[in-house]
C-alpha cells in the first residue's frame, strides 16, 4: 500500500523496511550495552502499549536497556521536566512522542545537544530538523489514515448531508494531518457535504464539544473522530441521546472495534500498526546508534476496517484473538 | 482599527519633510533597532539612534499604543535600578506561508521575526492551477482559524516553482506574475488578496529557500553561500556578504538553462539531470532488467519516478546509483565553475534528488573537489540541506517580514499600526475587491472518480 501523505517538513516517505538490522548489526548493538529511555504522550491506551511493547523487544533483541518509559499524560510541562531530566541520565537514546508543538520544541533541541540521539514518534516540533536536531521521525501515514475515514464515511453520507469533524486542539502533526486529509477528500470527492468542525482540549472533554456541535448542528448525518480514545466519549454522547448516526475514527481500539463489529455506530475505522511501528522505532534507534544513517520520516501505511474484516484486522494489528464481544457482534457466537 | 494619525499621513509631500513624516521616519527606526535586536533599553536606543531621551520616551509611548512594542520586562541592573526592557511584539500578528512545487503544497504560519510555528505538507498537482488555489484558500482558512490568541494576519507569502520577476515600482502585487505555463492568468494572488484582505508576496522557491536556509539551516551566519535546488528544474540562490544577490533584475541562478554534454548527447542541465532524466532512466533500467529493484515495481504496476529511482539507489541497487552519480556529475561540474568563480564558504544541495539519498551529494562533492582550483575548495563545505520544504517556508517568511518592515514601506503604515492600511495596499485591495473571479471553480467530479 502506497503512503499518500508528507513529512513534517514535506519529505517524502520511506518505507519501514529501509530501516533493517542484519545479524552483525544485531551482535554490534549487543557489545554496546546500550541504554534507552522512552518518554509517550500517555501509556495507557491500546495503541501506546503495542507500540511500547514493539519497541522493547527489538531493543531487548539488541541487548539495549530501556530504563524508564515515562507517561507525560498529554502534559507538555510533564515532558519538559522528564527529558530535562533524562539528559542528566547515561542515555545513549531517547524515544520521544512529542505531546505538543512550539511548547515542547525547546526541550527536545536540549537532548540532541546534550549528544543523546532522539528519535521522534508521530509529531515533530516545527523548528526541529532531522538529521541536526533528531535522527528521525517514525509515524503511521496519518493523512493516508484521514482520507480512509472519509471514504469509509461519505458511503454512509446520503447526498447534500452534513457531516462533523471532532478534532484535536492541539498543534499536532498526526491529528492535524488526519483532519485535514479528511476535509480535503470530502471537498474533491463529496463537495456536496458540508463539513462542520469541532475540537476538544482532552479526551474526557470530546463528548461535551461533541454535544455542542449537536445542539448546534441536528441535522448532522455523520462524524469523524481523530482517533479512538474520544471516539469512546463521542459514542456515549450518542447513546445518551439515543442517536445512531454513522461514525468513522482512527485506531482499532477494544470499544470502537466492539460497536464496529455490533454494526454501529461506528462504521468504518482507519488502523494504525502500533506494533509494526514499535519494531521500526526501535530499529531505527539501534541504526543510528550503530553510526548510520537513518531516512528523515519513516512511515507505514494504515489498515482500512470495515465490519467484515473487524475480526481478522483485531487479530493483525494486536496479534491476539478478537474478544468474545466482537464475535458476538458478527453473530460468529451460537 | 483605524488610526486617526493615519489620514496625516496619507498622501506624502514632495520636498522638505513635515512633521508626520520626521515621525515616523523616527518611529521607524526605533522599531527597527529593537526588532532587530541592536537595542533593547531606551538607554541603548538614544545612544545608537542619537535621539533624545524626549523623543525616544514619545516614540516608545507610540509604539506601545500600536502594540508593536513591549516594555513589561527588567534587564540586568549594572548599579541602580534595573533598566526596562523593550522588545517587539512578535506575536502582534501573523504571516502565512505558502510553497508549491511540482507535486507537492505547503502552509505554515509565522510570528512576526519569522519563527515558523506550524507547517502542513501534502500531495498537490500544478498542472490544475484552480483546484490548487482552491485548496491554498482552504488550507489558508485551516491554519488561520488555528490561531486562537493572535487573529491579526499581515500579509501571504508564497514561493513558487519558477522565477518571479519583480516590478520594483510595485510594493504590493496585485496580480499574478506568470512563474509558470498557465498561472499568470490563474488568479492566485487577486484571490488571496480577495479573500484574506491582507498583503501578497511572490518569489521563487529557490529565492526563498536560499533564505530560509540562511536563517534558519545550515547556512546561518554564513557570509558567503551557494544554494542549489534539484529537481525538475535545477536552480541557485546566492549569499554574498551576508545578504541573498538578486542581480540586474531578480533572474539570478537560472543554471538550468545551461548546456552540459555527457555520454555523446548535449542538453540543458534540467534535461539531463533533472528529474525527468532520472524517471526516463529509471524506467528504462526497469523495462531492461538492468535494475532488479525498479523491475520488481515494474512487474507489480506500481509507479517509478525519480523518488522510487532515489530510493533505490540508497537501498544500494547498482543501475539506479549510476543514474544519480550521473546527475550528480553533471550538477556538480556546473557548481564547479560557481565556484571558481564566487569563492563561497558553503554549498547547500537541496530538493527532491538531495533530499532521499546522498549519493547525489557525493558525485557533486567528487567532481567539484576534483576539478576546483584548491584555494577554492580548501575550505569549503558541501553538505545536503536538512530542511526540506521547511526551507521554503521558513524563507518566504523572511522575505514577508523583510518587505513589511523595509523603511522605505513602514513608514508609510507605522501611524496605522498595521500594513493593511498603507495607502498603496489600500489601493490593491480596492482593485482587488472590484475584481471578479476569473475561472468558476471546478465543477465535482462525478462519483466513480474517486482522487486522492
């Protein structure tokens, strides 16, 4: 599957498999004793956790410690104090999922001049340059994960219907693009829909902004929800209303899969491979450590997930069997 | 808002100075000293300007009430009461950058030293000159509606893909220039000005990366640069003595046009080491076989272009690397001779070619190494721009802020506190407002074709 998006700076992407660890780089990483600390937005959903999980074990595979993996909570003064810690560290590198954009920048040029390798996850201050200030930004192609969204959506949209957009306010790179995918596939391929546009500040505040827009929008016949996590909220809202109109979202998170697979409201879900880009972080890491150069925006393409393919996709992207619920969902279960 | 010192200042005297004008001659100046950081204590900006302190505390007083000045912080005390600080308000309003090249458009907005505080890149096609400006438009209103705590916007900034040549007479543009084959009459500028009321600069997108990578890449505090964009078409920019060299007539750096001959076969510079070359080469080498990797795209239907040749080549696939070691060589043996001739200190390689692998910068490195007289490569650096696109946008910035702020075009907005007031731009938009639209936009496509 081709990436459909650009880099933070415009670049364009390449694939996973340019980053690769042969057997000697391997047994090279191992002589090093090498030490690594991860630093995330938060650890606490499905998403974080493959991704941590996929990182760990190729470090572990190259003997590299990971000797913290800090929960910054969404909270960019969290992640200011814990990288300005961590550069007091021994660290030969830092995996950072920067939380924010201009807030958060300063820190980050912090650890590349104290001479710990960064490599960022998913956002990329505006300012930070790869090769100078990180080694290499790793992310799913987010804006290819916004146009799926809408194509799942429009199929559900009837002519001339409005459709809402719940976005993140926060300068963002993953959300942002996603947003804006979306927006732009449904101008070119859906001019007849007119999108309206919200954003929450937290995850817990995505259901109070998404019943705003519905008080002040009845007539809405669709949404897009940046990714899972406020999906969850999104669906409450609508529970609470009673109303079931068609949502597509990011991340095939346990509850979002769970209405997918009951046949709503959730529709369609456009899936990240947290595990498969876990794997490349940590490979990108142990490249860079090991003196080489590294591509500037390494991205994998998303998964599209549509009620009939729920099941399998779950199984894919968190290699483990999908739960009972969404079994039960497709009537799989006597 | 409008001022009511403005009207005084609307139609400007011919011959000795007025009042108004000494003013803001003097406003001018004062803000430029803090701006640019020469001064950040009303005891540093009387003795560099050699004003009084009277008409230093006046002219603060007036910039403050414009929002454009800022005295609420404390310097370091040197004996006695700590001296007030006085800074320019960065964030009084908003620029926002835009760059197009052959495939792709990016946004960004900037504070008012430049800073890029957010950009967005994505795919984009210039050959539909109004389903682009559609999209500018929309992505403009995106990032704009962004900015919560600052609403004021000072001007557009784009750099485009072809040279822009200036009218000098011309301080705001009005319409159009034709940078490229169908955009002279595509209505981007009477758009832009149309829809956001506010200033539009044009200039190539080698000008302003050649800018941006001065102030905010690898060429910062360089004296002397040399900046070559590849890609489609291979361009320069050029820094001497510190400040970017626009020649006779803003035509500087057109090396594409140039002839260079390899393998029996003469062309312009773009044809043989453009990006064109390197996807017609890269097919090729996929059709014969000779590159297992593009063959292997070939035989699965997926697209070669000069990325998919550029990516090859670092995976290590020999034919590919040949094909831009032979693009290399002959860029490398045109910068040679810029070399000999301007002495400069450093060579940025940027664009598309640069960008995914370093084997172009190393055929450049060889043959520029190889063929300079020594005094000019003793000390001199090439290296590969890490910006990207960034370069373009960071650049155009500068370039926004520059024209803003340039004496000769301040002091005609000063008293007004915001250049949308400056007569000549009052004058554009008026033009600009009475202007229709010149092409509808496209009309949707029908259903089955879906475009990404």
């Amino acid at each position: 599957m081709t990436i459909v998006g650009l880099g933070p700076h415009g670049e364009p992407a390449a694939a996973p498999e340019r980053v690769t660890l042969l057997p000697q780089d391997i047994a090279a990483a191992r002589a090093r004793n090498l030490r690594v600390a991860i630093v995330m937005h938060t650890v606490q959903s499905d998403w974080a956790k493959h991704l941590i999980q996929g990182i760990v074990a190729v470090l572990g595979d190259c003997g590299a410690i990971v000797m913290e993996t800090i929960d910054c909570d969404f909270s960019p003064d969290l992640q200011i104090a814990a990288l300005d810690r961590l550069r007091g560290e021994r660290l030969d590198a830092i995996i950072s999922l920067p939380v924010d954009n201009a807030v958060v920048a300063e820190a980050h040029k912090r650890v590349s001049a104290a001479g710990i390798k960064l490599v960022l996850v998913d956002n990329a201050p505006t300012g930070l340059l790869p090769g100078k200030d990180y080694v290499s930004l790793i992310s799913a192609d987010n804006f290819g994960l916004g146009k799926m969204a809408a194509e799942l959506l429009a199929r559900q949209l009837p002519e001339n219907a409005k459709a809402g957009l719940i976005g993140f306010d926060a300068d963002f790179f993953a959300t942002n693009e996603r947003e804006l995918a979306f927006s732009r596939w449904m101008e070119i391929n859906r001019p007849d829909v007119r999108l309206t546009t919200t954003r929450f500040k937290a995850v817990a505040s995505a259901g109070e902004a998404t019943a705003n827009m519905m008080d002040a929008n009845p007539d809405l016949a669709g949404m897009f929800v940046v990714w899972d996590t406020p999906c969850v909220e999104v669906l409450s809202t609508l529970t609470t209303r009673d109303m079931a109109i068609p949502v597509t979202t990011v991340d095939l998170g346990q509850e979002v899969s769970i209405s997918l697979a009951a046949g709503g409201p959730v529709i369609g879900i456009s899936a990240q491979q947290p595990l498969l880009q876990g794997q490349a972080v940590a490979r990108t890491t142990i490249t860079t450590l090991l003196g080489r150069g590294c591509p500037e925006w390494v991205a994998l393409p998303g998964l599209g997930v549509t009620r009939e393919t729920v099941a399998e996709s779950y199984q894919t992207i968190w290699r483990t069997p999908a739960p009972r619920e969404i079994l039960r969902g497709l009537d799989l279960l006597t | 808002m409008q001022n009511p010192k403005t009207n005084a200042n609307q139609e400007r005297p011919r011959g000795r100075p007025r009042g108004g004008d000494l003013v803001a001659a003097s406003l001018c100046e004062v803000l430029n000293l803090v701006r640019l950081g020469q001064a950040d204590t009303r005891q540093e900006i009387e003795r560099t300007s050699a004003f009084g302190r009277a008409i230093v505390a006046d002219r603060l007083a007036t910039l403050g009430e414009l929002g454009l000045i800022d005295e609420a912080g404390t310097g370091v005390a040197t004996g006695g009461r700590a001296p007030r600080l006085v800074q320019f308000c960065k964030e009084r309003a908003r620029i926002v950058v835009i760059t197009l090249n052959q495939s792709a458009l990016g946004v960004g907005i900037a504070d008012l030293s430049g800073q890029l505080l957010t950009e967005h890149h994505e795919p984009g096609d210039l050959a539909e000159p109004r389903a682009c400006i559609d999209r500018i438009s929309a992505l403009v209103r995106w990032i704009v509606s962004r900015q919560a705590k600052v609403t004021d916007l000072w001007g557009i900034s784009i750099s485009v893909p072809g040279p822009v040549i200036a009218n000098p007479a011309e301080r705001f543009i009005r319409t159009t220039p034709d940078f490229l084959h169908d955009w002279g009459n595509s209505g981007l500028v009477e758009t832009l000005l149309r829809e956001f009321q506010t200033p539009v600069w044009i200039s190539s997108s080698v000008e302003a990366m050649t800018m941006g990578e001065l102030h905010g890449g690898t060429g910062q505090g360089e004296t002397s640069m040399l900046f070559v964009k590849t890609g489609k078409r291979i361009g320069a920019g050029l820094v001497a003595v510190g400040r970017p060299y626009h020649g006779a007539s803003g035509a500087v750096g057109l090396i594409g046009q140039l002839p260079v001959t390899a393998d029996g076969q003469t062309g312009s510079l773009d044809r043989m080491a453009g990006t064109d070359m390197i996807e017609a080469q890269g097919r090729e080498a996929a059709a014969t076989g000779e590159s297992s990797a593009l063959a292997e795209l070939l035989s699965r239907n997926l697209p070669i272009t000069a990325h998919e040749v550029c990516q090859a080549a670092q995976m290590g696939d020999p034919a590919s690397t040949a094909i831009i070691s032979r693009s290399g060589h002959l860029i490398g043996g045109v910068i040679a001779t810029l070399a000999s001739m301007l002495n400069p200190s450093l060579i940025v390689l940027a664009g598309s070619v640069a960008q995914t692998n370093d084997i172009l910068l190393a055929a450049v490195r060889e043959t520029v190494y190889g063929v300079s007289h020594p005094l000019v490569t003793r000390d001199l650096r090439i290296v590969r721009s890490q910006m990207g696109a960034s370069a373009a946008l960071l650049g155009a910035a500068s370039i926004a802020v520059e024209a803003l702020f340039a004496p000769s075009v301040l002091r005609d907005w000063i008293m007004s506190g915001s250049p949308v007031h400056h007569p000549e731009m009052v004058e554009s938009l008026a033009s600009a407002n009475r202007s229709e639209p010149k092409v509808q936009s496209v009309a949707p496509p029908p259903p089955a074709a879906i475009r990404t």
